[in-house]
C-alpha cells in the first residue's frame, strides 16, 4: 500500500488490508492460500501454477491495482505490487526466498508492478 497510517489513521489502515485481502481472494482463492505475512505483505500460495502463466498472474495483478485505484468504502486510492516465483517441488525456504528478492525489485521499479524472480 502507497499511504500512511499516520495520515488516513489506524482504522483505515485495516480496512485497506482487509480490501487488498479480498481482492486477492477474488482474483486467486479458489484452491489458493491468501496469508497475510508482515504489517502490509501478504503471500498467495498456487500449487497448479505453472512458470508459464506468468502473464496470467500478471493480468490479476493489474485487475487488483485497477479496482485499487478507483476505492469504495471511503478508502484512498491504493495498489499492490508482486514478486513472483515458481517451483516444481512446492513450498520451500529458497521459494520464499526468490519471491521476496522479486518482490524487493518491484518495488525498487515502482509501485504496482510485478517481477518474476530469476
């Protein structure tokens, strides 16, 4: 998220996340985890996506910072930007790892982009 708490307050802050939540449940939680990880980084877990559908992802990515930059319920205008990585062997620490250097990256491009990991 691009705005403060200190600006918008606390009890906008978690209804923010709560929306960013959503959005990523709608775009990706049939058969998919949403976790929330730190203060405003959440992972999405997907076990059948495979490193081709990348553009895939990418397109969701775009559907949520499109939906985030036009706000209901009195929120300011937000977005999420992503770090994506694969594995054929599941979850693991190295996964985690890649996604967040990716992650790292897009933020470093700018706000709302998505970065697949090397």
């Amino acid at each position: 998220m691009f705005f403060s708490a200190l600006t918008y307050g606390h009890g906008v802050g978690d209804k923010a996340l709560q929306e960013i939540a959503n959005k990523l449940k709608k775009q990706f939680g049939t058969g998919n985890s949403v976790i929330r990880l730190g203060v405003d980084e959440f992972v999405v877990l997907l076990p059948r996506m495979l490193e081709n559908q990348f553009t895939f992802i990418q397109k969701k990515v775009q559907l949520i910072n499109t939906e985030l930059q036009n706000p209901q319920n009195n929120l300011p205008k937000m977005s999420v930007s992503a770090g994506v990585a694969f594995s054929t062997k599941g979850y693991s620490e190295d996964l985690y790892k890649r996604a967040d250097a990716a992650l790292y990256v897009t933020k470093q491009t700018g706000i709302g982009n998505i970065t697949k990991a090397k």
